[in-house]
C-alpha cells in the first residue's frame, strides 16, 4: 500500500499503480474520509476494491466544513490505525495530506449547492455543505476518479454531492452505501468515542424511534407532521437527550415532506432524518421509506 501526502505525489502515484498493473484504463474507486476509520468506512473500502482496478482513500480532516464552536481541533485522529484499516482492506493507495497541501493558499474559491442544503445539518450548520462540496470537488479533481463511495448515515451529505457532480458534469459515478451499525443498532460513527456509557446507551432511541416510524407512517398515511410529533416524544423519553432536528424529508430533494401535494410524492422515498445531541456529542441518523 502507498501513501501519498501532496498532490503531485497522489496524482504521480495512480499513474506508477496503473503502468505497474498493465492498465492504463484501471477503474480508480475512491473513498473520501476524515479519518478515524471504523466498520462503516471499511465496508466502503470493501466495495471500492470489489468494483474497481485501484482501490483509493483519503484521510483529511476539513476545516472548511467546521463551524467557529465545532469540534475541528477534537476530532479524532489516529493515523496509524487509520493506515492498518487500509491495508487489512485491500486499498492501493492513501492520500493523506495536510492543510497546507489541500489549501496552499487563503480559499477564495468555494462549491455551493442551492437548496439541497437549506435545512437539516444545513440549517443547524451553517457554512458546513460549502465546506464539503468544495473539498469533495478538490479531492475529485486531484485523483479524477471512476466511481466515489459514501455511507448513507449521512443522507443530506450524499444528497449534496450527487447533485453537485450532476450539475458541474463531474465524470464521477456516486455509489451510496448503507448505514452500518452496532449489534445494538446504534449507528458507526467516529463521533462515538465522545459518548460516555450512559450517554450512549441512551443513545440508542435513535435507531429505535427510526424502526418504530415504520409503524407510524402505516398509521398515519400521509399525515407526516403527526409522525414527527411521536419521533419527537420518543426520543424525549430519553432524559440526555436534546433534539437538534427531527424532520421528514423527500429524497433527495430534501424538501420537507409536509408542504408537498400527496402527487409529488407518490413513488417517492422519504427521509426521515434525526439529529440529537447527547451531552456534547452531536449524532445523526436517518432511514428512507419507499412510499
């Protein structure tokens, strides 16, 4: 495995890995990661490597993406286990570079997606999706891959970046991957090292009020302000618990589910998507529902 940590090196490194495979026209599969790699990333790296000639992943924790009281300076690092999740995966090649690599100069320059981007993680956070849309878009335009690989847990994100390729004719396919979780249910995250024990037993109201809304959009048909309401009240059955968003969205247009005529949404997948913190660890989860 090769690691690569400016952008000549990366670029020079995918040309060397398709010479020395005989194959000029290897399909490049490309993860981008903020580190801290768990089960959730792996998987990923296990479908980029099934499908692809090169297997890719990016390790960069962006500042761009964090907000002036968010949690840049104590998110978790840990390159050498980030390195042997790498390799026990079969990637070929990490580009791990740092902020002066990626943004040699003041960023005046900078990716934004209208609308998608107005509410959840948007609204709650903002500046945040300026920050990953122009990161993302560096990362492709660096390694210029074939395909690109995100987990679902954080729908909004893979909303955003399928619709920034599609607008900016990037030729990159987004493969959307499904949320791993604990055996309990409780979503991977790297943010869940920051939960104490109660914290993240409590925690789990999450994944459960997401598998009881089944029952609940069964009931309530298309009444999704009801459904909300009794998201709302589950989760608050949990003392720790401080509710960021609870909403019901279509997908991926991220429109609220509430405002749109039953027409538009016949066929459509929903989104129910949930951001709560517990003590200073902020989670975010979410499931989609064929209607």
């Amino acid at each position: 495995m090769q690691i690569a940590r400016t952008v000549p090196e990366v670029r020079a490194a995918i040309q060397e890995l398709k010479k020395r495979r005989g194959d000029e026209e290897a399909t490049v599969g490309f993860v981008p990661t903020m580190g801290y790699l768990h089960e959730g990333h792996a998987s990923l790296l296990r479908k980029a490597r099934s499908e692809n000639g090169i297997a890719m992943l990016s390790i960069f924790v962006n500042p761009l993406q964090f907000g002036p009281n968010e949690d840049f300076s104590r998110y978790p690092r840990d390159e050498e286990r980030d390195l042997q999740v790498a390799r026990d995966n079969g990637v070929d090649l990490v580009f791990l570079p740092d902020v002066s690599a990626m943004y040699p100069k003041t960023v005046k320059t900078k990716v934004a997606v209208a609308e998608v981007t107005d509410l959840l993680c948007g609204a709650s956070r903002p500046g945040h999706f300026d920050g990953v849309s122009t990161v993302v878009t560096k990362l492709f335009n660096i390694i210029q891959p074939d395909r690109a690989y995100f987990g679902m847990k954080d729908a909004q994100q893979v909303a955003v970046i399928e619709r920034m390729t599609e607008d900016l004719n990037v030729p990159v396919q987004i493969v959307p991957c499904p949320i791993v979780r604990e055996s309990d249910g409780l979503a991977l995250s790297s943010r869940n090292v920051y939960l104490s024990g109660e914290e993240r037993r409590q925690a789990l109201v999450l994944s459960q009020s997401l598998q009881l809304a089944e029952g609940w959009l069964a009931e309530c048909g298309g009444d999704y302000r009801s459904v909300k309401a009794l998201i709302e009240a589950h989760i608050r059955t949990s003392p720790l618990a401080d509710i960021d968003y609870v909403e019901i969205m279509d997908y991926p247009s991220i429109r609220p589910a509430y405002d749109l005529p039953s027409t538009e949404l016949e066929g459509t997948r929903l989104l129910i998507a949930l951001a709560v913190r517990f003590g200073r660890t902020r989670l975010i989860d979410n499931r989609l529902f064929q209607i």
